[in-house]
C-alpha cells in the first residue's frame, strides 16, 4: 500500500514540475522572451503573478490595442502596458495600463522590445521566487521528496520482512 501511494505521489510530483518546465522552456525555444508581471498595471487581463511571453517586434509594426513591453530610460527595468497611438513620423508610441489612470508619455521606438503574443497566470511567481534564497530551499526539499517517494517503499518492505523475521524467532 505505502509503495502504491509514495508511486502515485512522485508521478504528481514529477508530472506538474513537468508541466511547469515545459509551460517555460517551449515559448523560451519558440523565440518568445518571457517576463514576469510584478504590478497590478495591467490588471485584469494580465493579473500580477504571471509570465508574459514577449515576441520581439519592431515598434513600428505595433498597433493600437497591442500590449507591448518597453525598456524604461534606466535601462534595466520593463513594462508591459497597452499602446494607445503610434506616432510612425516622430518614431514614438504612448502606453498605458489598463490600470492606470494616465498615460506613461512618450515612448521612443528605441525602447520598444516587443509584442506580448500571450501570459502564463501564476508562473511568474515560481519563476522570480526560486531565485530567492527561499526558492531555492523549497527546490531542493522538493528534489529530497521525490527521492524519498522512491525509496520509502523499499524502507517499509524491509521494515516488515525483519519485523516477520523476528516474529517466527521468537515464536521458535
């Protein structure tokens, strides 16, 4: 019984961090970059927690109503927020979230990366938390489980054999 259940738990296991991986790693190959939504600017559409898969695009083939990710003037942040106009003679674009109550301004073709082509809910949490000490914790507690699953069948049955053994000496 304990075999069937610790085998059951590992393919679980095994089959979402399968999943996850592949939920990641396909658009990644597909040529897709992925980010994850760390506010609530583009909420409901693409809620705080997710992986938004961004296809790099040229600024000038977006149009109004694409979601677009953007370089901000830092250089090491992006955003993700809706174009509201595309000014192809100046080479800017305004954005938006859908959040927000104002526009961001003006953006410059420059800092345009690409078009969001699609978002993966709750997949940005796994992928910015396992970079934390923390993550990286619960990863490997993760790993140990699943090795365990496998050999805590092999634990009890031994468990039992001696416990069977030492009944038919005693009973001798």
């Amino acid at each position: 019984m304990a075999k069937k259940i610790c085998n059951t738990l590992s393919a679980l296991l095994l089959a979402a961090l399968t999943a996850v991986a592949l939920a990641i790693l396909i658009p990644m190959l597909l040529g897709y970059r992925e980010m994850a939504v760390l506010s609530g600017s583009m909420e409901p559409a693409i809620p705080v927690g997710s992986i938004v898969c961004v296809k790099p695009t040229e600024a000038s083939q977006l149009q109004v109503g694409d979601v677009c990710t953007y370089l901000l003037p830092d250089g090491s942040t992006y955003v993700t927020h809706r174009v509201l106009s595309v000014d192809g003679e100046a080479r800017t674009l305004v954005t938006q979230g859908d959040a927000n109550d104002a526009p961001d301004g003006e953006i410059a073709f420059s800092q345009v990366f690409g078009r969001v082509a699609f978002h993966l809910p709750l997949l940005g949490y796994i992928t910015t938390g396992i970079r934390t000490p923390t993550g990286i914790f619960a990863a490997c507690g993760l790993a140990i489980l699943i090795i365990l699953l496998n050999f805590i069948p092999a634990i009890v049955a031994a468990g039992e054999k001696e416990k069977a053994g030492g009944s038919q000496s005693g009973d001798a």
